[in-house]
C-alpha cells in the first residue's frame, strides 16, 4: 500500500550515502539514481524545517570496533581508501542537518538518533540509502521497534543484491510502515504547506 501521509515533525534519514558506500554499483537502481532521489527530497525538507539526518558508517582500520560473533559469510576486510566515510558532497555542507556515526547494521544502536529524533518531537522517519536490506532494512526495524512511524522511499534505496532489494520491499516493509516512491512522498510534502 502506498505512503498515505506525512506527520507534521517527519524526519528524512539517509542510510549511509557517502562515498565509499556510493562507489559500489548498486541494483535495481544505481547509486547515483539513489543519491539525486535523496537529494531531491532533503531538499524539499529542509525548505519546510524538517529534520534532515545523515547517518554514516565508519569504523577502526584495524577492526577493533567491529561487530563480535561468528557469520556464515566472511566480513568485508578494513582496508578502505582515505575519505570513504565522508557523507556524499551533494548532501553534506547544511549546518541544520544532524550527522549520525554508526558502527553497526541500524543508525539506531549504539548512536544518539532516537535523541536527536525525540528532541525535535519527531513522530515520522522517511528513510533513503544503500544497502536496502542491510542498513536501512535494520534501521527501519529499529525505527518500527522505537514506536516511530515509518515510510520507505523505495526508488531512493538500492542494494548490493536485487532480490535482496525486493524481498526487503516486497516482504519487511509492509510490516514496518508504508512505501513509496520519492514522487510519492514529494507530493505528500507539497500537500501539507508546511
């Protein structure tokens, strides 16, 4: 079912759009499909003074700050290149926007997002990102699990994996919140004048 309303204090997190992150070819949609979609809707926030959250994923070179616990498949190693936690260029620069530093899957643990949230009386969380079914699919978890209402715009998030990218928007997301596209969700922030 379709996104069918914006509360007055929504929020728009963005999942990890920086530039390692957007370096690696996404799909269905491409990276840089996502990141103009985002854009695009930051945008539309921040003209009507609604929070805009950038949340980054970082973490210690040599991995000490890693998640503990054994996986069937092998991390991702930590060599990365200078810079590829910076937030994506087209998104950073804007003083009023909060930055969240993550270490794990969810922008939720371990951060101070809920705070952030809480503070400016936040109901609504519309998320956007990459990976679908990894950091935004947790932090959309999270966000259900924190009592927000959530809204997912599915054409501003893409995956490492296409079907991992459906089952997440075919399967999770109807039971955490409503979807829509970033029209979708544009409309809904002209229609409210805020």
């Amino acid at each position: 079912m379709p996104v069918t309303t914006l509360d007055p204090r929504t929020a728009l997190v963005v999942v990890d759009l920086q530039k390692g992150i957007l370096a690696i070819p996404g799909g269905p949609h491409s990276t840089s499909d996502v990141l103009a979609r985002t854009v695009r809707l930051a945008e539309a926030f921040r003209a009507r003074d609604l929070p805009v959250v950038l949340v980054r994923v970082t973490g210690a070179a040599d991995g000490a700050d890693a998640v503990p616990g054994r996986t069937d498949l092998p991390r991702a190693g930590q060599a990365r290149p200078d810079g590829w936690d910076e937030i994506a260029d087209d998104l950073a620069g804007h003083p009023g926007d909060i930055v969240v530093t993550k270490r794990n899957w969810s922008a939720f643990y371990g951060t101070d997002l809920d705070l952030h949230l809480r503070r400016r009386r936040v109901t609504q969380v519309v998320l956007t990102g990459v990976a679908t079914s990894i950091g935004v699919e947790s932090t959309a978890r999270a966000a259900h699990e924190h009592g927000y209402n959530v809204t997912l715009a599915t054409d501003a998030m893409t995956d490492l994996d296409p079907e991992a990218h459906r089952n997440s928007i075919e399967k999770i997301f109807p039971r955490l919140g409503e979807t829509g596209t970033t029209a979708d969700i544009l409309g809904l922030l002209a229609a409210t004048g805020s």
